[in-house]
C-alpha cells in the first residue's frame, strides 16, 4: 500500500516551502541537541534532524528543476492555442514519459485513466480552454472516480474555478493543474509546438 502523505501536514507543507526553511529547522535541532544533551547522546539527539534533511533535499530538486515564469508563460500561451487533438495527444506523451500506463476513455466525465504504483487517477481535461470551470465538470469526475473505483480525480485548466467549484474540488479531494504544474508536466513540450491547421478548439 502506497501512503499519501496528508496536505496540510508539516512535511508537505515543508515541500512546498522555500528548501531553506527545512535546512533551517534541521540545524536549529542538531544545535539544540549539543547544547542541551550530553556528548554520548549528542549523536542520536541529531538524528532527528535527518527527515528535515531528506526534506529540503527533495524540496530544493523540486525547485531547481521547476519551469521557470518565463517558461510557465509560453507553454501556457501554446497550450491555449493547440486543437484539442494536438493537447490531448502532448498531455497522453506527458504521462507516458513520466512512468504512467495511459488510457483513453471515450466517456463525457474523463479523458484519460493513467495509472502508476497500483493508483489510477481519471483525468479530465476536454475543458482545458474553458474561461471558467464551474462544478458541474467536477461533479461528473467525481461520480466517475467513485463508479470506477479510481484512486483520485485530476482536472487540467487554463481557466480560473468558480468559488463553488474550488470547494467542491477540496471536498472531493480533486487536484486541479494549472499554471506551473501544467508547464512541468508539459516540459517537453517542442519548442516549435502549433495547433493542427483547422483542428477543432475543443472535443
């Protein structure tokens, strides 16, 4: 069984943070521990340091190799002007390349079930030009994540949530890509990327 770690915990909360914050925290521990305990148990006073360590480790490789503003803009911008075929077919490429076994499904509710570790996630991304993305898109993952037993629901968007769909989303457990994350998983996207000519904007 694979654990997830909670998102408002104090190690996920770490991993979003500067990587900074975790290395402080790990020295303030070793140096409270050489101050308040004897030399012989100095060492594994300090050991409580090492999951802060391991920590900023995974968060400072998680920012070095995270896109850039720059890189977010443009990627943005040519997501935004590809076909639906052209951006369903780089987003399937995305989590090929990334380790996931990917299926297409011909349902309204999802696009994609992609799976990795025994989890499957249900992908919904035919929305992805929206302006807005109300709840109506979120109450048909969610129902089809429960029907197909899926482990979490996934919405990719270029538009902004509606209050309601937003709460709707942390309700249900929801995780919805935008902005850097969409840039990340699409950071292969070719340079010279363009939509098909007379492709349709959206299925």
């Amino acid at each position: 069984m694979k654990l997830k770690m909670a998102h408002g915990s104090l190690f996920a909360i770490l991993l979003r943070s500067p990587w900074w914050i975790s290395l402080g925290i790990a020295a303030a521990i070793v140096a409270a521990a050489r101050t308040s305990l004897p030399s012989p148990y100095f060492v594994f006073g300090a050991m409580g340091a090492l999951p802060f360590v391991v920590i900023c480790g995974i968060a400072a490789w998680r920012q070095l190799t995270a896109p850039s503003p720059t890189r977010v803009a443009a990627t943005i911008e040519k997501v935004a002007a590809m076909s639906w075929r052209d951006f369903s077919s780089a987003v399937e490429s995305a989590f090929a390349a990334d380790g996931y076994a990917v299926t297409r499904l011909a349902g309204p509710a999802a696009d994609f079930a992609v799976r990795k570790d025994g989890r499957t996630t249900l992908v919904s991304c035919k929305r992805w030009k929206a302006a807005s993305v109300g709840t109506e898109a979120l109450r048909d993952l969610s129902a089809a994540q429960q029907q197909e037993d899926a482990s979490a629901g996934l919405v990719i968007s270029l538009g902004a949530l509606s209050e309601a769909a937003q709460r709707f989303a942390k309700e249900r457990g929801i995780v919805v890509m935008q902005g850097a994350a969409l840039a990340q998983l699409l950071r292969n996207l070719p340079a010279a990327a363009k939509p098909a000519a007379g492709g349709p904007t959206r299925r």
